[in-house]
C-alpha cells in the first residue's frame, strides 16, 4: 500500500450491509498486531495522559516529517481495533503515529475523580503543546474517532490555527451531543445506549473502589457527593448524575450545549475531512450539520452505508485507513 492509492466512495462488504453488522464488526472482528511504545505525559493538574506510540516506525528520528495524533471512542482505548487498524496502516507507510489515551483508559486508574467526556479538549491542548515541544521539527495530523472526533473539532475550532497542524479527520462524530445520546433511548439503538453505561459505571466503581483502597479521601469525596448510583440506566443519566456534576456543568443539558462539535465547526480552521455514515445506528440525520454551514476548508463525505466507525469493505480491505491516508497525504 501506498500513500498515492485513490480510495473509491465506500461499498461496504456484501455481508455487512446494514448499520448495525458494519458497527459490530467492527468491535469483534480480529485486530492488528502493533508492537506500541508507551509514553506518559504528567498533566499540569497532577493527573496524566498515557500515550502509545506505533512501535514499528521509531518516532523520534524516522524519515517522515508527521506525526499521525489518534483520539479513541467512548470506552475505548489505544488497543481499540480502529487505532489499530489505523497505526497498522501508517506504520506499512513509514508515518509515526501515537494513540491518546483519555484520562483512565490506558489501563491504570487516572488520579482524579474526574475522568473525560466527549468536551476535555483541555487535554488535548495540554498534550499536544507539550509533544509538538518535544518533537519541534516535526509537523501534525489528527485522526479522532466517535467521542474523540467530536473533542478533536471542538479543540481545532476554539483554538487558533498552529502552524504544525496540517490536517484533520473526524469519523463517525456526534456533532450534536443532545440529539446522539436521545438516539440510544430508543429502539435497536438502547443496545449501544445499555453498553455504553455498563462499561461506564463499571470503570466509576472500580475508581471509587481504587480510591477507598488508596486512603485518597478528597478524590473519593467528590465522588461520594454524586450520591447513588445504581438506578442509572441510560446515557443521559449518566451524564446528568456523573458526568456533568463531576466536570463542572449544570446537568446533561448543559454539558450537551456546551461540548457538541457543531457550534464549534464553523471556527475550525484546518484543513479537515469529516467521514459520516447515514445508516450510523448512533447518530441521527438530525445531528449532522448542513453543508451550507461548512466553510470551505472542512470537507464532509456521507456516505449511504458504513455504520459507526464500521466502513468495512471486506476482511483485508481497510477502506477507512486508506481514505484516511489518501487525505492527511495529499
């Protein structure tokens, strides 16, 4: 493969037509083997950020002149297929890349209360201000997937344009965070809604367990202010009782309002490419923004069929990392 290769408009694989099998498969199918190299970034607030880089090309001093910046999906992490697949690709090309994990999915227990949510663009900042400082001869592309796309736009979109940043891809985001997590109380789509919180609230407790264990009172206080939990059944719940309360916003409502990509994306600057699906089971047509509002510089590719972050047009076909590729080279 090669960074010249001209992606055709996606066809998803005959025995993956709908939204539901592409989204699916991508979850459960067999990942990429990717030797990572793990970074630690100490955060100015005395937590951290964990970064992996691709092992297979030496970050530090290799023939590329970008680094590729990956940011995951809810519940996810580093070893999620998807950054996978995408470092596999990057690395076969002889382009660094290093996955972020958000505050507590890298394996460890972060050391605040306060974890991520679909809004921490701070931490993006802080991160890539201290690597593109580490790395000063080297130039920038983000790739972000789901809950890491809608953070990713945020940031380009309240920050001013750095002259390191070259290029952007958002994939499968939640532009509009309100009308995403409404999606998931209903229908086929409370699936996703019941895992999403099964996963949550089981990294909460674990925290609030590592905690009490750890003797970290004034951690475990905030949680404990939160009160109970255990009737929490959807996202929105989760975002009003955890998310917000722990993260400075007045309810759901609020941390939706503030925090959804869509009333940021008309800042952006850089030259981005958003990558949706209309059959995606976790994002409404609603939620999508209108091409009238896209300025020229950001690039929307709907297609009919590909799920959320599916996009699989057979087993070795990678058709979403070569259109990633085709575009942070051009």
């Amino acid at each position: 493969m090669t960074s010249g290769t001209i992606v055709k408009e996606f066809k998803p694989a005959w025995w993956l037509p709908g939204g539901h099998s592409q989204t699916l498969y991508r979850k459960f199918s067999p990942v990429e083997l990717v030797k990572q190299v793990r970074q630690r970034i100490e955060l100015s607030d005395g937590d951290f950020i964990d970064l992996d880089w691709a092992g297979g090309v030496v970050y530090a001093d290799n023939a590329s002149d970008t680094v590729v910046f990956i940011l995951h999906g809810l519940c996810g992490c580093s070893g999620s297929s998807y950054v996978l697949s995408m470092q596999h690709i990057l690395s076969e090309n002889g382009i660094s890349s290093v996955a972020m994990n958000f505050r507590g999915c890298s394996g460890e227990v972060n050391r605040k209360a306060q974890a991520y949510h679909s809004g921490i663009s701070a931490d993006v900042e802080e991160v890539f201000t201290k690597l593109s400082g580490l790395h000063p001869d080297k130039n920038f592309a983000f790739v972000g997937y789901s809950l890491g796309a809608n953070v990713l736009l945020k940031w380009l979109g309240e920050s001013v344009k750095h002259p390191k940043i070259k290029k952007a891809v958002a994939v499968s985001t939640p532009f509009s965070l309100a009308y995403c997590s409404r999606a998931m109380l209903k229908g086929v789509s409370k699936m996703y809604g019941r895992y999403f919180v099964r996963r949550l609230l089981a990294d909460f407790n674990a925290k609030k367990n590592h905690f009490e264990k750890a003797g970290e009172t004034e951690q475990l206080q905030q949680i404990e202010l939160l009160g109970k939990l255990e009737g929490i059944s959807s996202i929105w719940e989760f975002d009003d009782k955890v998310t917000a309360p722990l993260h400075g916003f007045n309810d759901a409502q609020d941390y939706y309002n503030r925090c959804s990509s869509i009333e940021f994306i008309d800042s952006i600057e850089t030259d981005t490419l958003l990558i949706q699906s209309q059959n995606d089971p976790l994002i409404p047509a609603p939620a999508l923004p209108e091409r009238a509002r896209l300025s020229e510089n950001i690039h929307l590719q709907l297609t009919a069929k590909g799920g959320h972050v599916g996009f699989i047009a057979g087993r070795n076909d990678y058709w979403l990392e070569r259109r990633i590729l085709e575009f942070i080279s051009s």
